[in-house]
C-alpha cells in the first residue's frame, strides 16, 4: 500500500482545517456584506455579528457559520477571537434547534485554560471575522432534512495574562439567530 495519497489527504485536510478557523480583520467600512444584522453589546463598545454564507445545505453538507466582532469605540479593545474558544462556543455559545427540536453538543468536554493567542487586540473602527464549522458527528441530528435555527452568543471573559490588559472587553452579546434549510 503506498501512503502517499494518504499523506496527501491528510495534509490538504489539515490545511483547510486551518484555513476555516483564520482570523480576518478590516476596517468597518470594507465588511463584508453578509455581516448586515449586528447586535450591540450594553456598553455600546463591541457589536457582534453571526451569519453563513448561504441559507440551504445538503444533507451531507458541513454546516459553516461567520462570527464577526467590531469594535464601534475610539480606542483599541482587546477582545476574544470570534471563536477564540473554540470549546466553549460548540459546548455553549452555539444553540441549534432543528426539526425535532434541540440539538445539544454531544463531543468531548474539555479542562483547559484559554491561551493569550485567543485574545486580539482590535483597532478602534475595525471588525474581525472567522468561521467555524459544524461537525454532525458533535451535534447528532444535524443535517437531517428540515428548517434549523441556530444561535451564538458571544462572551469574552478573562484573559490569562496577569495582570490583564488594561483594554481589555468583558461582556457579552446574544447574536440574532440563523435560519436555514437542510435538504
């Protein structure tokens, strides 16, 4: 057996598992268009957008969805990634109902500490934006035929540096929820 397409594969698939979680960021004025509805937090600081590229998928089809965080003060902020914590977003900050209602996480549950490289310092006017998809085999029942409605909601807690920065954001925001279709 030769390992090479193996080696191939696994290293195309590791690649793009990278890509999908790259962070981007941008002035305000160059957003993207599918960043459209933003809820603001308490403190009028940070809004926070969540979003997909497109509203139907097929059955097989892994189900990506867009958090983008912008900072809407006059000074830097130093803020958690969109999904900066990967865990706790798929364990708590994401909520799917689909056509049999709930969907919980079903994966690993993790005891870890966050590392500084979840944090970024976001320019005053500036908006960050990653993606992250959304594994079937952690949330059973996803990608059946139906109409699903998924949410996020955004915190950014306690950097690990001590002390912790003097700009740092602390809150958090309740994204508007999702619609899409599965057939």
């Amino acid at each position: 057996m030769n390992p090479r397409p193996l080696v191939l594969t696994l290293l195309v698939l590791a690649a793009s598992g990278l890509l999908a979680g790259e962070t981007k960021m941008f002035p305000e004025a160059s957003a993207p268009r599918i960043f459209s509805e933003w809820r603001d937090s308490s403190d009028g600081k940070i809004s926070v957008c969540f979003t997909t590229n497109k509203t139907t998928f097929g059955a097989k089809e892994t189900i990506v969805v867009h958090c983008a965080v912008k900072n809407t003060s006059d000074k830097p902020l130093t803020v958690l990634r969109p999904f900066g914590d990967e865990f706790y977003a798929y364990a708590a900050g994401i909520m799917i109902l689909g056509p049999d209602g709930s969907i919980p996480y079903r994966g690993a549950m993790k005891d870890y500490v966050l590392g500084t490289s979840s944090f970024l310092v976001l320019p005053a006017h500036s908006v960050m934006d990653e993606s992250l998809d959304l594994p079937a085999g952690i949330f059973p029942g996803l990608g059946q035929a139906g109409l699903y409605t998924i949410g996020y909601q955004f915190v950014s807690g306690s950097d690990p540096r001590q002390p912790a920065p003097e700009n740092l954001w602390q809150g958090q925001i309740k994204t508007a929820p999702l619609t899409i279709l599965v057939q």
